[in-house]
C-alpha cells in the first residue's frame, strides 16, 4: 500500500431496505432512494430492450448475471480491504478469482496513482435532490486531484462509448454532487477502474467540461425519476 489514510470527513450512519420494490437509504430519518435504482429506472428504452433481448438468447443469463454480482460484491470486499490497510493484495496465497481481480486493480489502477483515501464503501446523500448512495471510494491522486473512484467488474472489456460506461459515470457523478452539497468539497473528477475475469484491467476517467455537462443530464435523470415515482403512487 503506498497511500495514506484521511479521516477528514465524517460519514453518516445509514440503514438500507426495499421500499416499494426498490433499494433505499434511511438517513438521519429521511427515507431517500439508491443512486444504482434511479439509473437503472432511467435508462433508455434502448438499454432495457438491449437486456431482455440478451436474456432471451442467451437461456443461462440468470446465472450469468447471478455469478456475476457474486463475483463483484467479493471482489469489492477485498479492494475495501485492501483500501484501507486490512489486507496486503502482495501477501495474498489464497487463490480465487475475485481476489485476483482485486490486485490487478490495486496493481495498475491504484499503485501510484492513489496518494490519499478518504473513505471506502461510505454512504452520501442529497437532501436538496433526494437521493443516497454508497461510493466506493474517494481518494485523492498524485497530482492531489480529488475523485469518486468506482469499482467495476465486466465479463468482457468496454469502450468508452458503451451506455454501460455513460451509466457508470452518471453514478459518481451523483456520489459527487452528493458528497460536495453534504462536505463543501468541489469534486468534479471521477474515474472507474474496471476488471474482467480474465485480468483484462480498464480504466475510464472522466473530469472538466465533460464532467459538468454529465452533471447536468444526471439531474435531469433524478429528476425524471421523482417524476415516474410520483405518477405510480
């Protein structure tokens, strides 16, 4: 590990649980819905019809999808770990394949990169656009950059211009706006570091004009989705 730890900020105790079918985030008594629910209720028709025309060609897509969320929430596990000190990727012996995951990502997407962590897998919220969620992590780089830092794992490498990717972004875009309205920081920088089941690593940063431009179609998502809910009460 080549980074220090900042307990800067302080993070909010918060209770998750399905509310009308769908995740939430029970903060400070204020019942707000998940960041991963909103952009999974807003995304195009193109994107959901894409989905269920995968599911129907492909007649093992719900063990697909299943090993996959498995493969993801231990591989999370073990980069939270290893984020904060808990664990040394380098003396790792154990053998299995989210672990392995885990290091590549350490190894060539946070070694020398990384100079600071603030927090791993910590809840923010926004109470001006109501809304929570858990960021996978906020560091700071070398060149003291501020981000979101979000974890990915993929069963195939992706290009920037993939939806998958808009969607990954919009949701540290979210993280941010949450944690500069709750913190008074100014994050307007954001990158994922992706990993495939064959160690393929990837990594897409996203900042400036393009960063602020997201924001604004973010919102407009949040938006929409406060507008779909009210419609279905």
């Amino acid at each position: 590990m080549k980074w220090s730890i900042n307990n800067k900020f302080t993070y909010p105790k918060s209770t998750r649980s399905i509310y009308n079918g769908s995740r939430h985030y029970l903060v400070d008594g204020e019942r707000l819905p998940s960041v991963t629910n909103i952009i999974s209720m807003t995304k195009t028709t193109e994107e959901k019809e894409a989905l269920e025309k995968w599911k129907r060609e492909n007649k093992d897509s719900e063990i697909i999808l299943k090993e996959s969320s498995n493969r993801g929430t231990l591989m999370h596990g073990y980069l939270s770990e290893m984020l904060m000190g808990k664990m040394n990727g380098e003396l790792i012996e154990e053998v299995n394949l989210p672990k392995k995951m885990a290091e590549t990502i350490i190894t060539h997407g946070l070694n020398d990169y990384v100079k600071e962590v603030y927090a791993s897998e910590e809840c923010v919220y926004s109470l001006k656009y109501k809304y929570a969620g858990t960021m996978d992590a906020l560091i700071s780089t070398q060149e003291n950059k501020l981000q979101i830092c979000d974890f990915k794992q993929k069963n195939s490498p992706a290009k920037r211009e993939y939806s998958s990717i808009r969607n990954y972004f919009t949701q540290c875009i979210l993280y941010a706006i949450a944690h500069n309205e709750i913190h008074g920081t100014k994050i307007q920088s954001s990158v994922i570091l992706m990993c495939t089941p064959n160690l393929i690593f990837q990594k897409f940063e996203i900042e400036g004009q393009e960063f602020m431009d997201l924001q604004k179609e973010a919102l407009e998502r949040v938006e929409h989705y406060h507008q779909l809910i009210s419609k279905s009460i």
